[in-house]
C-alpha cells in the first residue's frame, strides 16, 4: 500500500538526508527534475534541478534549522509540452523524524497546479477581453444572473438608454422594457435558459421616460453539469431602423392604395431567372384571375394583341441591351376578345458587368385615353378641313374687300377732285362779292371734302397693308420717331407740345410698316390734346421676356376705360366732331403690329389722357 502511495501519487515526493542529498524520490518528482529518478540518490537539489535547486535547499536548510514545515511554496519552470508553455507546483516541506523526536530525513512534497492555474489565468484573460470588448463596443454588452439580474453593465448603456452601469447592477432588465413586450421578452429568456442562442426586438424606456427599441441577442454560459451558471447579452439601438420598417409599412399601404386608385399593375422581371413578381391590378390589366400561380414571359406575350407583338419584343429587347428607361404602349386581348390599350412605363437595372439584371416597372389602362385621341384626331381633322375652307373664304373675303375699298376709292376721288375744282372756280368767280353767309358754307363743302379725301386715303391704306409682304430689317425706334415727328410739324405750328422722348431701343420688323403705326399714334396724340394749352406726348418703350413693348402716352381727351376694346375696330370714333377721324387709323396700327407678332392695348380715363400699347417680338 505504501508503494502504491508512493510510486503512484500524482504529487512528487522526494526523502533527503541531513547532507540535503536525495535518498529517494518518485516518478513525479524525477519528471519535475528532469532526471531519471535512479539518477537522484547522493545528489543535492541544486545538482539535480539547477533552475530552482538552491531555492530548495534554503528551504530544506530553513526546515532542518527551525524544526517546523513550510508549506505551498510556488515554483514555476518552462515546460514546451504545456499549453502557455509554463509548469507551476505548490511545494512543502517537511520534517521526519525518529521516535526519539531527532531528525533524520527532509521531505519535500510537490503538487503540479498548472492545470488550475492556467484555468483561473484563462478566466482572468477571458473576464478582462469581455470587459474590454463591452466597454469599447457601441452596443449594450450585459452579464445577467440566472434570475435575470444585471451583474454587468456595459457603459453604453447610458448612452442609449440614459442609465450609468452602476444604476442598473442588481435590477431586473423588465424594470425598463415596455410593460406590452414583456411576455414575448420572457418566452425569448426562458429559450436562452433552455441552452438556446435568441435573438429579438422590445421597447424599453430611457431615464427621460422616451421608448427606444432595442434587439438583443442572449445566450446561457454553463457549468459543467449543465446548469446555468448565468447569461451574457448583446443588445443594439434599433430605433432608427424600426422607423425605417414603420415608414416602409405606411409607404407599402400608401403605394397599395395608390396602385388601387390609380388602377395600377406593378412588375419585376428577373432576367438571370427568367422569372416574374407582380402587383397591384397587374393580372387584371391582362384579364388573368388573381391566382393566377406565374405571370410567365409566354403568358404575357400570349395576351399581348398578336399584331402589336414584334415591336413589343423589340423594345423590351432594346431595352435590355442598352439599360435604362423603357417606356411603351400596346394592345392586349383579354378573354372574350376585349381589346383593352395599356402603357408600360420602366427600367432595366445592370449588374456590375454592365449586363442587364432586371427590370421592373408599371402598367395601366389607357383604353380611355386612346379612344379620346381617336376622337381628338377625327375633329381635329374635320376641324383642320373647316379652318382651311374658312380661311379660303376670308381670303375671298379679304380680296373682294381690297378690290371694293380700291374701286370705291377710284369712284370717289374723281368726283372729290372735281368739286374741289368747281369750288375753286366758284370762288373766283364770287370774288370779293361773296357774303359770309356763302363763304362759311363754301368752308364747310371744303372741310367735308378734305374728310372725305383722308377716308378714302386710310381705306387705301388698310386694304394694302394685308396685301403687302414684310421686309424685316433692324429698325432703329429713335431715329423712326424723329422722322414722324418732322412730317407732324405742319400740324404742330402754333401749338405749345412738351415731348418726352428718351433713347429707344431697336427692333426687328418693316420699317415703312412700322412708321405708318408710329405716325398714326403720333397724330392721334396730337388730334386728341389740341385742347390743351400746353400738350404733353411721351414716348417711351422697355423690353419684358421676349418682347418689345413700346407705348405712346398723351394728356388730352382720353376715353371710357369700358370702351378701350373698341378702339382698335375699323371705323370706330369715340369722340364728337370736334376731333376730324375716319376711325381708320388705329385698326391699321392694329392690323400691322399683328402681322408682326405682336399685340395692342390701350389705358385710359375720360378726360385725363390715354396710354396706347403695342408689342413686337425681340426675335
């Protein structure tokens, strides 16, 4: 029995003499040396184990001196066979002594600890990387008792939630989550409890009293029985995430029902698959039931109106090569025959290599619409055939209109001439014989015949202007006013007139054309502030956007705001016979401003002046 104690033990056991020279020492104790235990008998520690051998005899020595064992003294030596590549023993000595109460042997007892050592060193390392990780790591790393407590508490835990890691070690993790999410977090524990890995989402609330949602993973650590020694947590801020979820779920419903309301069909084609999703009206677009199993390429060019299905599948083929948007309108047959229109509206999405990956898009019915394009091209042939026969007429209108205003100024000027010929022989003949009485009518044959005359004049001109052809050319509007306003001089002498006329820009149009507009509203102005003892004409012209708009203001009779729109309508006359007019002019302003694009429009107020307006293009 002793033998089995002594050559069997796991602990090494050596005897020395007084000398401090092994008598004997066991397989364990040789191992620790590194010397065949045979080897050992006669030697001192510091012959057999130099590393460590005087260490030994001076506890040896330290034995012998005071009588007394020394206990667990910790020697290490290298060992390359050992994980850690290190060997620890407890070592004690001891005594042995006679009956007599002398001492004859030293005994030296070492037991090998690497293995707990470097278990408890493995912990250590592993407790310090885990708090290491927790501390530097952006997510809330816990340790949690087996009841659920917090035994830690990452720092990170204040940052999301508010609470410092001391609040929350020793509380239950159910003081902060949402009193709605605690069943589903306790089923998730009680799977981590059964040796399960859980993962899942709760609302818990911050220390301002503000939810925040947080996803968790949890994990039992246990002993070697199997028992739960305790739980280790890693859990993420995931509110802006589940934002995003909620938002997506209101942007889902919202897109559904816009799908509804716009009677929409959605598509996406996996072109690698060949394989098609769909939603929305999409079935019903093509006339398919709802469980319809698979929207396949065949299906849909099935459904496809047979003569609509070559360029069909050339443009979604073009489509595919080039990438992009895709967009289309073609006829579909549903059953029965119905022909319905609809439009596709996508786009191809290419993978890294530049092929096309997939291509996803919308449908919906413009049945309607197209059969109101139809409608809208017949009329607007139709209306195009009445508009060309209308415009035939004005024009017979408008040549017959020329001819009459040409023949009637013809007939008229002959016998204009001669009563202003027989009025001047009746004058001379009268002489100085005539009467007053005589003499004022004579003035009135004359005046009425110089009206007659300038009314035959404007009809000329009104006939000619829509006759005539445009030779555009860069009209200074200055030099034109200086022009007209010396051809006016004749009707001016005598009278006070302030004009204002400050540089004016040029314009494109046809200059002879032009002078007539200008000259018309410059006399207008004149004829219309003769009343005045002093006159005041300006002349002014600004451009807006794309046009010229140049403007004539005066300070004499004006007119009735109300009636600014007949102004510009052929032998029209607002005033009374004090003012001489045909009512020609301002329709001849009009009609040539509008042959060059342009528009005219008249302000004023009875009594107090009139503004007129005209446009022309700056191109």
């Amino acid at each position: 029995m002793l033998d089995l104690a002594w050559y069997g033990s796991p602990s090494a056991i050596a005897v020395l003499d007084t000398d401090l020279r092994y008598v004997q020492v066991n397989a364990a104790m040789a191992e620790l040396g590194g010397t065949p235990a045979n080897d050992h008998a006669g030697r001192t520690p510091s012959e057999v184990m130099p590393r460590f051998g005087d260490a030994v005899e001076a506890m040896l020595q330290q034995v012998q001196e005071t009588g007394e064992a020394i206990a667990n003294v910790p020697i290490s030596a290298p060992a390359p066979d050992v994980e850690g590549g290190w060997r620890y023993w407890l070592v004690s000595f001891h005594p042995v002594r006679a009956e007599s109460g002398q001492l004859v042997f030293l005994g030296m007892i070492a037991v090998d600890m690497t293995r707990e050592i470097l278990s408890e060193e493995a912990l250590r390392d592993s407790e310090r990387r885990f708090r290491l990780l927790a501390e530097q790591a952006s997510d809330l790393v816990a340790r949690h008792a087996p009841d659920g407590t917090y035994l830690y508490a990452s720092p990170s835990f204040e940052r999301v939630l508010g609470y410092a890691p001391a609040d929350l070690v020793g509380r239950s993790p159910f003081d902060l989550i949402e009193p709605e999410d605690r069943e589903e977090v306790t089923r998730a524990v009680m799977s981590a409890l059964g040796g399960e890995q859980v993962t899942f989402t709760y609302r818990a609330r911050r220390r301002d009293g503000t939810l925040r949602w947080l996803e968790a993973t949890t994990q039992s650590v246990l002993d070697e029985d199997g028992s739960v020694v305790e739980m280790q947590s890693a859990t993420r801020d995931v509110t802006r995430r589940k934002e995003i979820e909620l938002a997506l779920r209101d942007s889902q419903a919202q897109l559904a029902l816009a799908f509804e309301a716009g009677k929409l069909g959605m598509w996406d084609f996996d072109v690698r698959t060949g394989r098609s999703s769909y939603s929305g009206l999409e079935t019903a677009l093509f006339g398919l039931s709802e469980d319809t199993a698979e929207f396949t390429t065949d299906l849909f060019y099935s459904r496809v109106h047979p003569e609509d299905v070559p360029r069909v599948r050339a443009a979604i083929h073009a489509a595919l090569a080039h990438g992009g948007e895709y967009t289309d309108e073609y006829r579909v047959v549903h059953d029965g025959g119905q022909v319905r229109w609809l439009r596709a509206v996508g786009s191809v999405t290419l993978d890294a290599d530049g092929r096309a990956a997939r291509m996803t898009g919308v449908h919906y019915d413009i049945t309607d619409r197209r059969a109101a394009e139809a409608e809208v091209k017949e009329l607007n042939t139709t209306l195009e055939q009445r508009v060309r026969e209308r415009t035939r007429r004005v024009q017979e209108l408008h040549a017959e209109l020329s001819a009459f205003a040409t023949s009637v100024s013809r007939d008229i000027q002959e016998p204009l001439r001669r009563i202003g010929g027989f009025l001047k022989l009746l004058e001379k003949r009268l002489g100085d014989d005539i009467d007053p009485r005589t003499s004022e009518y004579l003035r009135y044959i004359q005046a009425d015949g110089s009206r007659v005359g300038r009314l035959v004049e404007d009809l000329q001109s009104f006939a000619r202007f829509g006759r005539e052809e445009l030779r555009l050319a860069e009209v200074p509007l200055g030099g034109l006013v200086k022009q007209v306003r010396s051809d006016l001089d004749a009707f001016t002498r005598g009278r006070r007139i302030e004009w204002t006329v400050p540089e004016l820009p040029s314009v494109r149009g046809d200059a002879m054309l032009l002078r007539q507009a200008v000259a018309a509203l410059l006399d207008n102005a004149i004829k219309f502030t003769r009343l005045r003892d002093v006159a005041h004409i300006e002349v002014g012209a600004r451009q807006e956007g794309r046009e010229i708009v140049v403007w004539v203001r005066d300070d004499g009779e004006g007119f009735p705001p109300q009636e600014s729109a007949r102004l510009f309508n052929v032998f029209q006359r607002l005033h009374d016979d004090r003012f001489i007019g045909a009512g020609v002019g301002l329709a001849n302003v009009r009609r040539i401003v509008t042959r060059h694009g342009g528009r005219v429009w008249a302000e004023g107020e009875e009594g107090r002046g009139a503004t007129f307006y005209f446009t022309l293009p700056v191109d």
